[in-house]
C-alpha cells in the first residue's frame, strides 16, 4: 500500500514526508526544483498491537506497514510537459494522495490555502482531462480506420470527461473509480485523497474554515514542528511532548486516517512467536483473509476461530475469553470485522 504526498512547489511535502517517516529529506528554499522522490514505510500504528503484545509477550510484534512517496515539486500541465510525465509515472502506483496546503508564511508570502487548494485540486482534474482527451482521440481515428475498440471503456472516458470538464475530481464518481477498464489510467483525481493543512509552529490550530472537494478529509499538521520530534531520539522526543502537552505524535492520526480513507482494516494473529496486525479490505470473507497470511491456509480453510479485540482484551486473556463465550467459530463467508483476532483452523 502507498500513498502519494503531493501538493504545490514549497507547500511542505517533504517536510511532512519526514515528519511521517523520521526521514532526514533535505527540504527545500521555495523553489519547486526537481529532485529525486523520497520513499520510506511507516509502522501504522496501532494501541491493540501493544495490548496484545503485553498479552503474549510474544518474541515478535509486527505492524501493518503503508509506504509514503514524496515526489519533488508540483505538478505543472502547462509548462513542463516532460516532468509531468515523470510525476504521472511516479505516482501510478499510489492508492491515494495527501494533499499538502501551505498555511504558513514563507519567505515573507502569506499563506493563501484556499487558493493554493483550489489551484492544485485543478490541476489533478486537468492532468487527468488530457489524459481522457488524448486517448478519446486515438480511439475515434481506430473506430474510423474500422477498428471496433472496448465500447466499455469509451463510454466510461466520455463519462470522465464530463466529470473532469464540469471540473469535478474523479474521486467521488464509484462508477468510474471502481471500473476494471480504467484501471490502468490511473487517474490521479480518481484516488482517495487527504488535505494536510501544513500550519506554522506559532499558529492556533481549528481556526480555518476552508471548502473542501467532495470526500475530502482535511487535517491540521505543523509540519516543521512534527517534523523535528520525529527526527529526534525516542525519549528526548517524548519529554518535548510532555512538556507541549502533544499527547502522540500528530502524524499518527494522519496515517490512521489515510489507512481508514482507503477502506483498509487490520485483524491481528496472536502466540508466542508473533504478535502481527494484517492488512484486508473492509468486507473482506474469512476465507480470503486467510489468504492474507498463506495460500495454502486459504485452501484448507475449514473454521476461523474468532474472538474481538475488546472482548478478549476485557476478559484478560485468550482463556479467559473463551469461558467467556466470546471465542466464535466462524464459517469462510464470515466476514472480518477490523480488531478481530483469528486463529485459522485449516488442513493440507
Ligand atoms: N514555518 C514553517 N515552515 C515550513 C513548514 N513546513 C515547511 N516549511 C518550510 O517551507 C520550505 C519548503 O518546505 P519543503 O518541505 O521542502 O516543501 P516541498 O513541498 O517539499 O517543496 P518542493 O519539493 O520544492 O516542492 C522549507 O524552507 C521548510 O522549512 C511549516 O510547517 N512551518
Ligand atoms: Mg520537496
């Protein structure tokens, strides 16, 4: 899983990318130069991990892990066409984007979020438009050079470009989003998207009213701020926080929110040897899940044994659930419920 940090030249992407990751990242004076992207995985994080694992003192704790990419500069249709296509490629692979809002002064700039959100919410939708309109045009010349073409996917782009032209993101519409013949687009206002506002360190947080596009979350980060605890020394970081009153790191709520956003839900295995969260799509059967962990578990998949997070956490311990009533056997159409902690009963 990975998303994408995207926003203006000198918005403070890299900086949350840091602030996100621990990375040292140079940031940059206000300038929007290219330079290589960034990549590094975080450990989503997660208080049951730690629960479980004072329950277990297992010899391993595992995390569900997102990877974040931070591309340098924005995204410029007009000007740039060669970078826009290194961006395009870049960002292919991303599941969704934080779109990062600069809201503190630089270089003697006021802040102008609204504006700078706008402008770069068009771009997505601009970028994507000359994308629709490239390949409509290649398919109208085949369709006259007699070649008949996918009347699915045709249908579809001329319905993206409505959308795009109306100068709506892809994002809200499921039809085109969940759509196996758009798939390879990858249309970059068609993934789920978060709006970090990047505050400055002095800067009141809950104080800015902004109009965000449809299903758009938005969070306030001071990203420097963020950005050196988490490039300090665990316990020096921790002292900061006391003395701020900063409970946890505000990156936390930015990477759970991004988890949730992309309709991910974790259910966790448990023993001696590990103690591991595991990544599945919300609705996902039990069945399946299995095949999270191993191919052949899903094969000989008889009964997933199932007890709550918060039930087994309750009763103090696995027995305890048990005598309980909590622990459900549970059939391959079961569907998986975030917190769940499974043990597959399966035979090869
Ligand atoms: N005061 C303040 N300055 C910030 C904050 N975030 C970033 N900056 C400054 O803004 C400048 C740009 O930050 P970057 O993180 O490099 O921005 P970027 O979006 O990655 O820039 P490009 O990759 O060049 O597009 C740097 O000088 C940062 O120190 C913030 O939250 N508060
Ligand atoms: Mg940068």
């Amino acid at each position: 899983m990975e998303i994408g940090i995207v926003g203006l030249p000198g918005s403070g992407k890299t900086t949350i990318f840091n602030a996100l990751t621990g990375s040292e990242a140079e940031t940059s004076a206000y300038s929007g130069g290219k330079k290589a992207p960034n990549i590094a995985q975080v450990k989503v994080p997660d208080q049951r991990l730690q629960v479980l694992t004072e329950m277990y003192s297992p010899k391993k704790t595992t995390h569900a892990i997102i990877q974040y990419i931070d591309i340098g500069g924005g995204i410029r249709t007009k000007e740039k066409k060669e970078s826009l296509d290194e961006i395009l490629r870049l960002l292919r692979p991303s599941d969704a984007l934080v779109h990062v809002v600069r809201c503190f002064e630089l270089a003697g700039q006021a802040p102008s979020p609204q504006a700078d959100l706008d402008e770069f919410e068009s771009e997505l939708i601009l970028t994507d438009l000359l994308i629709v309109e490239k390949r409509l045009e290649r398919l109208e010349k085949e369709v006259k050079k007699g070649k008949k073409g996918d009347p699915k996917e045709l249908e579809l782009l001329q319905k993206a470009q409505e959308i795009l032209d109306s100068g709506k993101a892809l994002r809200s519409d499921n039809q085109i989003t969940s759509a196996p013949e758009l798939k390879g687009y990858a249309f970059l206002s068609a993934k789920p998207c978060i709006v970090v506002l990047n505050m400055g360190e002095e800067d009141d947080t809950g104080q800015l009213t902004l109009e965000l596009p449809e299903g758009v979350p938005a969070i306030e980060l001071k990203g420097s701020l963020e950005m050196e605890l988490a490039q300090l020394e665990e316990e020096e970081a921790a002292m900061f926080r006391q003395d701020m009153a900063l409970p946890e790191p505000a990156t936390y709520r930015l990477i759970q929110e991004s988890y949730q956003l992309l309709g991910l839900i974790s259910f966790f295995t448990v023993g001696e040897d590990e103690v591991k969260a595991w990544t599945i799509k919300k609705g996902t059967h039990a069945q399946k899940a299995a095949g999270v962990i191993h191919s052949d578990i899903q094969k000989g998949f008889i009964r997933a044994e199932v007890v709550a997070f918060e039930d087994l956490a309750k009763a103090g311990d696995y027995h305890a659930a048990q005598k309980a009533g909590k622990v459900r056997l549970e059939g391959k159409e079961y569907i998986v419920q975030d917190g769940d902690v499974i043990n597959f009963r399966f035979n090869i």
